[in-house]
C-alpha cells in the first residue's frame, strides 16, 4: 500500500528513470564490440610497443632489457638512415607533386565543359586500382625495352645514351624517382576528389564580383580561388604525407625486401618489415614504429601550426 | 567582342585537348596489361599495340599451373572481402546510432577516442600487433589465421563517423513519433534508422571492400601460408617466379583488377559523389 502509495508519487520520475538506464544500457552495447578492439588493439597496444621497444625481444628465448639501446642502434645503421632518407625525400617530393596534379584536374574537370563527368571518372580510376596491380604493371612498363622507353624512344631519345640506359627501376639512382612518378599518377585522382569538394563548397559570387571589378582569370585563381581552398590544402598535404612516410607496397613490390637496387627502395617501413620479418629483432621493430610514429606526429603538428589551428576544422 | 569570343572557344580546346591527353595516361597502362595478357612472351617486348592473335595461353596458365591456384586467392579476397564488410557494416552503424542519437554517459569523450585511433599509424602497431596475435595462436597457418585479420580489421573509425554523421542528419521527428509509440531503441534502429540510412551502407560497402581487396600490407604479414594468400599477395609472390613471363602476371593483374572495374563501371557516380561526400565532411 505505501510502496503504491510512493509510486503514485513520482510515476513519471520512476519511468523515466528506468527509460533513461535502458538508454544509457543500449548505448553502451551498441559500442561495446568497437570501442573494446579500440581499446585494445589500437591504444592499449601503443603502451605494448613502448614496452617491447626497451628489449631484446626475439620470438623465441629469453629477453633481455636493453632501456633505449635499440633507438640509439637504430640511429647508427646506415641502411636505416638510407631508409630515413629515402622516406622524406619521397615525401618532400610526392606530396606537392600530386597535390599540385589534384589541383590541376580538379579546376580542369570544374568547368562547365561537356564529358566533365567522363574525365572525373577517368582520372579517379587509377586510385581505385590495388597497388600490387598497378606496381605490377608499372614494372613492366618501365623495363629496358617497355613501352615507357619506347615512347621516348619515338621522341627522339637515345635510351642506349641515357645515363641509366633506360633501367629505370634497375639503377639505383632513378628507382625511387620513378616510384615517385607512379604514386603521383595514382594518388592524384584522390586529391583531384578532395580538392573538387572544396570547389564545389565554394560561393560563386566572390569570383562574379571579382570579374566586375576587372580581375583576369589568372587574378581569380591566384587571388580568390587558391586561399578559399585553404581547407583543401591542409587536408591534402596532410593525408598525403602521412601516406607518404608510410610507403611500403610500391617499394616491396618494385624493389623487393631489401629495397634494390642498393637499398634505394628501403623506407622506413620496409626496415621494419626486415627487422621483424627477417631478422625477427621485434624489439628493434617497435623503436623503429615509434621513431616513425614520433616523426609523423611532429611533421602533422608542424603543418596545422603552419596553417592556422582554424584549418584542422575545416573553417577558412 | 569577337576576338575575345574567339579567346574563350580557342581555350576550350586546349583545355579539352589537355583532358584528353590525360585521359589517356589514366587509362592506357590498364589498355596495356589487358592487351599484354592475350600476347605471347615472345611477343611483349615488340610493344605493339594489340596482340597478333588473341592468345588466352596466359590466362590458362594463371588458372591451371599456379599454386595456390587462382580459385584460392579469388577466395581468400572474396571471403576476407567480404567478412569484413558486413563486420563494418554491423559494428560501424550500430556505434555510429548510438554516439548520434543516444544519450549515455561518456558519449562524447569515447567518440573523440574513436576519432584519435585514426592518427595511429598501421605501421607503428604491427609489431605490438603481430606479437599479441602470436600470443593468442592466431598466428600459426591454420584457418585461425583469417581471424586474425578479421579481428584487425573489424571495425573502422571511418566508418564510424560517417554512421554517425548520417544519423545525425536523420529528421528527428521520425525516431519521436516512434517511440511514442512505446518502440524501444533497438526497434527505432532497426525499423526506422537502418532503412533510411541505404545510401550510407553502400558508401561504407564499397569504400570497405575495396580497401580489403587492395590491402598488402597486413596480409603480407598475417597470411605467410600459401594456401591463404590473399590476390595482391599472390601477385607480389609470383612476381619473383615469373620473372619475365610478362602474360601470365599480366593475366593475374586483369583479373584481379576486374572486380574493382565492374564495381567502378556500374556505380561510379555513386562512388565519386560518395568520395566527394566524405571528403567534405572530414
């Protein structure tokens, strides 16, 4: 009778309550699964690999604890350095590279010209292609007697003249350029993308304004157009070097494990691959995840600082 | 004025001119390696631009003579494929649902968590990664193998933000009148969110299996037996024991390459409108 007399009190209270827990319950089921593998697979285990880093870790036998000994042994192998090398010089040069091709196609396929979507279409597909494909194909392409030489060749090149003979993948003073060409060419259809959404966001009535004030195309593009895509830049260079400093498949797959010719193909990555893989120094593996992990964060940094912090969020 | 008209019509031209020109650098390295797989080996280094005759001794190769066989590695894609969209699909639009539209507490500090995971490079969690998998027996050539990268990639932050910014955009209106209706949550998602959030669930369909379909990297290190490599590892794999056997690999490359091109020809603008979409929102 007093319990009744209690509910009848509060009926709206009590239901809510229960209403609420039931939210609050579904809720945290509905992310249990996801934020569990979070938990674990991708935060949790950043603690794990500070902490395998500070051993001799092999994958069998004891481990022995080295404290930072495997980041300064990193630091004095010169295969290392060549891959440190090799990864942000194919950074340095894919990333405005391609930025500047997905620029160049987005403001070509902006214009109000017929087959705009077909060339959209067209210029995305090689950034849909696996990268084991295409490296594949690109291989055979710029073998001694491929197509890419032939083409030359039809110019009026002398290949038998060339300082590199025409082995462009095979010396090892041109292999990592050439990677470079072909990741350009199959990343620029993605940042063509991200540039077009900026363009697409972009209010017509700046440039109607612009032109009335008797402002050339030129004038347009270099005084309106490039700063309202500073969104757009941030982004793609951003994205662009993260997915530079982590090149891996290009490099496996043209140069091998060992990154041939003469290591010229060795990144960062690759070294990890090697040192885990090959010479099973898991240990040594994880200083050298977190040695890239720390480069890439401070490089991410340097850039939203150079940018503005009203970039990261998209505002202009 | 006519000058200036006849300015505007030569610049379309260049401009149509350069589109072209690169319309065909976007397309004839994959003319190439379809044209070089129906040549003899004979024949590739002579760089015509068709085959003399059509010769599909390369693709009888690739489907007869490689082990693992062709039928093995198409499985192995498909399979991983396609376990790990309906994984995203699953896990991304539940969590998505729920971080969008219910009320829970540490609702947003565990969203932004969501969020931080995608500044982890893959790269620095291999080691860690590999370990733990070893740890658990998952990494040993038995099936428990394609768990392992199930487990890994399971769920996509991605994903999850994209869910959950559709759902947002969902009319509220909707999911009230229901649960007027006494509909519980789960019925409201089920009945309600799911049916109109199509457009989203083939967006994180595709972007998923073509990530699947493509991904080296994992694979080359998860799946060390041959019977279960993956088609881009099969591809890396042979590339060392076909050395200039240019038909076969090329052969291996169409095919691979054409499930990518049948999904790309039959949704493209759905894809293009759907990449132009996300890249909006990030």
């Amino acid at each position: 009778m007093t319990i009744q007399a209690l509910e009848a009190h509060k009926p709206v209270s009590k239901t809510r309550r229960v209403r609420n827990l039931k939210e609050y319950l579904t809720g945290w089921s509905f992310i249990a699964v996801p934020m569990t593998l979070f938990a674990v697979l991708s935060i949790g285990i950043l603690f794990y690999a500070v902490y395998i880093s500070r051993y001799d870790w092999g994958l069998l036998g004891a481990r022995k604890y080295l404290g930072w000994q495997n980041f300064s042994d990193s630091l004095k192998d010169p295969v290392f350095l060549r891959a440190i090398r090799n990864s942000l010089l194919y950074a340095a040069l894919v990333v405005p590279l391609q930025s500047a091709m997905g620029l160049t196609l987005a403001l070509l396929v902006n214009s109000k010209i017929k087959g705009s979507n077909f060339f959209r279409a067209t210029f995305y597909f090689p950034s849909m292609a696996s990268s084991a494909a295409i490296t594949t194909l690109f291989i055979l392409l710029m073998t001694p007697d491929g197509l890419f030489n032939k083409i030359l060749h039809y110019f009026g090149v002398n290949i038998s003249n060339l300082f590199n003979q025409g082995q462009w993948l095979s010396d090892s003073r041109t292999a990592l350029y050439s990677v470079i060409g072909l990741n350009a060419w199959t990343t620029s259809g993605t940042m063509m993308l991200f540039y077009l959404a900026n363009l697409q966001g972009i209010d017509g009535s700046y440039e109607e304004v612009a032109k009335t004030d008797g402002a050339n195309r030129w004038q347009i593009l270099r005084y309106i157009t490039l700063p309202l895509l500073k969104p757009a830049h941030f982004f793609v260079i951003t994205t662009g070097m993260i997915g530079a400093l982590q090149l891996y498949d290009q490099a496996i797959l043209a140069g091998g494990a060992d990154g041939s010719p003469n290591y010229s193909l060795m990144t960062m990555v690759l070294y990890i691959y090697n040192a885990c893989f090959r010479q099973f120094k898991f240990g040594y593996g994880a200083a050298i995840g977190l040695e890239l992990f720390v480069l890439i964060f401070s490089l991410t940094l340097a850039q939203r600082f150079l940018f503005g912090a009203r970039a990261w969020k998209g505002d202009n | 004025m006519e000058g200036r008209q006849l300015k505007v019509i030569f610049g379309k031209y260049i401009l149509l001119a350069i589109l072209v020109l690169y319309s065909f650098v976007s397309f004839i390295p994959f003319f190439w390696s379809i044209s070089t797989s129906f040549k003899t080996e004979s024949e590739v280094f002579f760089n015509h631009i068709l085959p003399e005759h059509l010769n599909t001794s390369a693709y009888v190769q690739i489907a007869t003579k490689i082990t693992p066989t062709l039928y093995t590695l198409f499985f192995n894609s498909l399979f991983i494929a396609v376990t790990i969209v309906i994984l995203h699909l699953i896990l991304g639009s539940t969590a998505g649902y729920a971080f969008a539209r219910l009320r829970f507490p540490g609702r947003d500090v565990l969203f932004y968590m969501v969020l931080a995971t995608m500044m982890i490079p893959d790269q620095l969690r291999v080691v860690p990664v590999y370990i733990l998998l070893v740890k658990m027996g998952l990494i040993s050539g038995h099936p428990s193998n394609f768990l392992a990268i199930f487990l890994l990639k399971a769920v996509g932050a991605l994903d999850i933000f994209l869910f959950r910014q559709y759902f947002l955009n969902i009319p509220k209106e909707l999911e009230d009148s229901a649960r007027i209706d006494g509909a519980s949550p789960i019925q409201v998602f089920t009945k309600i969110m799911l049916p109109n959030a199509l457009p989203i669930i083939a967006t994180v369909s595709i972007l998923t299996f073509q990530g699947s379909w493509n991904d080296l990297f994992w694979p080359s290190i998860i799946l060390q037996a041959p019977n279960h490599w993956t088609l881009p590892f099969g591809i890396l794999e042979f590339q060392g024991q076909f050395q200039t056997d240019w038909p076969p690999m090329m052969a291996l490359v169409v095919l691979s390459t054409l499930p990518i091109l049948l999904i790309y020809l039959f949704a493209q603008k759905f894809i293009i409108n759907m990449q132009l979409g996300s890249a909006v929102k990030q």
